[in-house]
C-alpha cells in the first residue's frame, strides 16, 4: 500500500476524537468524579480538602465553561483561556519566536525538544492558535493514559497515542510503523499540523538531542522508490525550541537521574506522571519563550544527518535565561558571553545577583546527593549553545 492509500481505519485506537464525538466525550468528563477531584486541586488547591462541596462546585463550573462546546476547536477555545491565565499567573510572560514565518497553506510536522509533559506542546499550540493557526495533533506516549478522564482530555485536544509499553519485538514494529503512517496520513493526507518530542522522554538533564531512530520511525512509511530527503520534504518537518527559566519539576528530575546512574531502577508511582503534569502546569517557570525553526528542505539522505539538522536548530533557536548562566557558572568558574532572554541582551553578571540569589537558595533545597544534576541540567543548554558555536 502506497503513503497516499493508508486506510484511516487503522488508526482507531491511536487517534484523537474527531467533532462529532466531542460533546459526548465532553459530558462523560463532567461526569467523572476523579475530573472533578483533580480539577478543584488545580483550581483551588487551598479549599480542595473540602472534597465533597467542593468537587460538585468544580463540575458545575466545567460545566458551564463547556457549555457551548459542540466540537474540537469549541473545547480547545476553552482550553486556551484557562492555559493563557496559567501562563500569566506561573509566569513572567511566554514570547513567541519564528511563527510568522510558519507556512499557512499547508501542515508541518513539528519536532520539538522535551522539558515539561504537558506544557511544552500545549504552549506551542497556544503560541499558533494565538496568531490564527490551525493548532496541531500531540504525540502522547501511552503511559500518560492511566486515568480514564485524564485520556479523554488529552484526546479531546487534538492528542494520539504513541504505544510505549508493547512488550515483543513484532508488537514494537508493528507500533512504529502505526505510529509512522498517522503521522504521514496527518500532514500530508489530512493537512493536520503534528507535534512530537524529539526522543522518547523529557531531557531531563537540559541536553537536547534528536534521537536518529525518531527520524527511521518517520520514514517507515517511505517506500522503496522515493529518496529518503524528498520523502522527509514531503512532510514539512519544523524543529521547535521551548526554554523554561525556572523549571518545577527540576528536583524530581534530578532525583530520577541520580537513582538511574547509581544503577537502581527508578520506579515511578502509578499516577506519578499526572502528578508531574500538574505540577509543571502550577509550578512558577519564569520567562518562558517557544521558537519555532525553519522548514527543513534541505537534501539530508539519512536519519543521522536529518537528526543533526534538527538538532542544529532547536539548540541555535533555544533562549538561554539568566539561570542558565548562573548555573554554568557556579560549575564552571566563568560564564561565557553569550545572550540572554528576549530579545537577545548581553550577559553582564553584575545584572543578575538576585537570580544567583534566588538560584542558589533554590538548589540548597534540593537533596545534597542529586544537588549537582540539578545545577547541571540549568548549565547544559549553555554547554550545547558553545558546542554548536
């Protein structure tokens, strides 16, 4: 079967929900008990032990916010107020780079690097459906879906699965190649914006790297005839660069990196991953900026080449913050002259003594025993800006 002929029947049990199926899905939500649970300790943590009042207050509210959404765009117009008022309240403003140079006329594929579970495609997406975009479908890794309401949300917002947890060899082919036809099948059959993490995971040590097998997954649809560089121009790939100042969940991260180096397995609690979804959502993240590349045409004949280009942008296109400097420099001596925010500004060190301040109390407060990989995962998007200098 060629690209072009890919039945969409085979994706059924990945994709997200189509129109017709919104208001259903949204009524099925409203209804459940643990939405409204997690809801009220989203939006009023401090009286969220009063369970039972205020649970039925919190799904009366979603109800009403929901009222008139009959399809996707109606859920996501939703969905966009309440991510803009997080982002105003957990942050001191997200800037947007590169987006007017984002095609109109036709779907890319987005690659994105991976801090945040949550936010890094949904502020993408708000940064698009800001500026009159079609907002794009999520690539969500299946071991997010372990609470029915929570999968329901995810897909009512453009998200589809990605198999992680299939055990044989066969079962993790016959995954790639699903997930590598809906990914074609939406860019370039659907016309569908498509936004997928870079590797498997967040980085969470702040190296961001492409993974080459996330480009060999792309061109499992590929047939034998077609040149791998024009098959991958068929696709509009966009890589996207998201930089956090201050990240919430850095102290977990550390915590899990410091256990899987010191050779014991790292077992996450059952919901663990909602609760880091939460938290990335409510945690302060200071200045935060999304920059989005340049379309990638360029003649790049394998997976290793395409994955450096990749990588060549999301590192030249990422914002370094003032904490990163900080960082750098408390392991490194000196911080080097590069930028910071935007717009770009010079460093001057002199400039920034209440962020040393605030940064080193911060790490202090961290376990002495994973202290360092937090202070290096602030200082290495520095380390990858001067390796690519």
């Amino acid at each position: 079967m060629r690209a072009s002929e890919l039945d969409p029947a085979q994706f059924e049990d990945i994709r997200p929900y189509r129109d017709d199926e919104a208001r259903a899905v949204l009524d099925r939500v409203i209804a459940d008990p643990e939405m409204s649970h997690a809801a009220a300790h989203l939006l009023v943590p401090k009286l969220a032990k009063l369970e039972g009042p205020i649970a039925w207050l919190v799904r009366q509210f979603v109800r009403f916010e929901f009222r008139k959404a009959k399809d996707i765009r109606g859920v996501q117009e939703v969905i966009a107020k309440y991510l803009q008022m997080a982002v105003n309240r957990t942050s001191a403003g997200l800037s947007i780079s590169g987006l007017d140079r984002l095609p109109r006329d036709r779907a890319c594929l987005f690659v994105g690097n991976h801090r945040d579970i949550a936010m890094d495609p949904a502020l993408a997406i708000l940064a698009m459906f800001r500026e009159g975009h079609e907002t794009s479908r999520i690539a969500i890794g299946d071991n997010l879906l372990t609470k029915p309401f929570a999968t329901d949300i995810m897909k009512l917002n453009k998200s589809f699965v990605v198999k992680r947890q299939v055990g044989s060899r066969r079962e993790k082919l016959a995954a790639a190649t699903q997930l590598s036809n809906y990914i074609y099948h939406s860019v370039v059959n659907d016309n569908e914006h498509v936004w997928i993490a870079q590797r498997s995971g967040r980085a969470k040590d702040g190296l961001d790297r492409t993974n080459p097998a996330l480009a060999a997954m792309f061109a499992m649809t590929k047939d034998k005839q077609t040149p791998f560089a024009e098959f991958w121009r068929k696709l509009h790939i966009v890589p996207l660069s998201i930089s956090y100042e201050w990240d919430p969940c850095d102290a977990q991260k550390a915590k899990e990196l410091y256990i899987t180096e010191h050779k014991e397995e790292y077992r996450k609690s059952e919901h663990e991953d909602l609760g880091s979804i939460a938290k990335g959502i409510t945690g302060y993240k200071g200045h935060i900026h999304t920059a989005f590349g340049m379309p990638i045409e360029g003649d790049f004949n394998d997976v290793g080449t395409l994955a450096e280009e990749i990588d060549r942008q999301v590192i030249g296109n990422y914002v370094l913050h003032p904490t990163n400097l900080v960082a750098y420099q408390m392991l490194y001596g000196e911080a080097p002259p590069l930028s910071v925010g935007y717009p770009a500004r010079p460093w001057h060190p002199d400039e920034h003594a209440e962020t040393r301040r605030q940064f080193k109390q911060r790490m202090a407060e961290i376990d002495e025993r994973w202290r360092d990989k937090a202070i290096r995962a602030y200082a290495n998007p520095v380390v990858s800006k001067l390796a690519y200098e």
